[in-house]
C-alpha cells in the first residue's frame, strides 16, 4: 500500500482559495454576497470537488479550465443566493434598513457591470490556478524527500 502524496493532503486548500477569491471577485465587481451558511457550503463543496480532482487534473492547462468553469458555478451560485438589492450599498448582504415596498417587482436584478464581473472571475481563475500550482510546489520537494532515502539505503 502506497503513501498518500503531499500534493493530494493539500489539494483540498484550493477549494476554499476559489471561493474566496471569487466572493472578493464578486464583490468587488458590484455583485453581491450570499449568507454565511452558503458561503460555508461552497467552500465544502469546492473543497471536496478539489480533493477529488487532485488526482485526475494535471497539468496548468486543464487547471486553468476547470478553475474558470469552478469560477463561472461560483458566479452563478452567488447570484442565484446573493440577494441583491439596488441603492443599498456594498455590504447590501446585512439588508440594513431596507423597505421592501419601495423595491418594485423585476428590480432586483443582479447588480454590478457585467464586463468587469467576467474579468474579476477571471482574475480568480488564474489567481486559483497560481496558488494550487504554489501548493503543489511548496508539497513537491516534501515529497521526493522520501524517494531519495529510499533509493540511497539500497
């Protein structure tokens, strides 16, 4: 029976890395932010999802697309539970004194620019990319440590 690599103990970090940098992506955009116990939801499925695919994805290609396909999930996840509401301000997830009955139907839209929503989520993508590969790196010379005593005993 093989060890577990390094690489695949630490895959799981780049799940709640994609989260967060897509809440700050998001956010930052003008878009808006779901409740706490949502957010917690996406980071333990991201980080699953993450751990799962450590075997199977190799490479900074495949990497990339599926950090952009994780960021484009995330984007839609935070619109579908971000609760936005127009005139409210950056933190509009607190719902700090807002009247509901001023807010006609069909104004809740999805707020922010559309054009600088793609660009932060892809800055999140390949911001995802750079730490999963800096993990992977920091895991790798771990990881060839036993090989080499392993090969100089014999």
């Amino acid at each position: 029976m093989s060890a577990t690599p390094v690489q695949d103990k630490w895959a799981w970090v780049a799940g709640p890395v994609a989260v967060i940098l897509g809440l700050a992506a998001h956010m930052v955009a003008g878009g808006s932010a779901p409740a706490v116990p949502v957010l917690l939801a996406f980071a333990a499925i991201g980080a699953l999802a993450a751990q799962v695919m450590a075997r199977w994805i190799h490479g900074p290609l495949l990497l990339l697309l599926v950090s952009g396909v994780a960021q484009q999930f995330l984007h839609l996840g935070f619109d579908a539970f971000g609760g936005y509401f127009p005139g409210n301000g950056f933190l509009d997830h607190l719902h700090g004194n807002q009247v509901l009955a001023d807010v006609p139907a069909g104004t809740a839209a999805n707020g922010g620019n559309v054009h600088l929503m793609l660009y932060t989520h892809m800055a999140a993508a390949i911001l995802t990319l750079l730490l999963a590969a800096g993990v992977s790196k920091l895991a790798a010379p771990k990881r060839e440590e036993p090989r080499r005593q392993a090969s100089q005993s014999f």
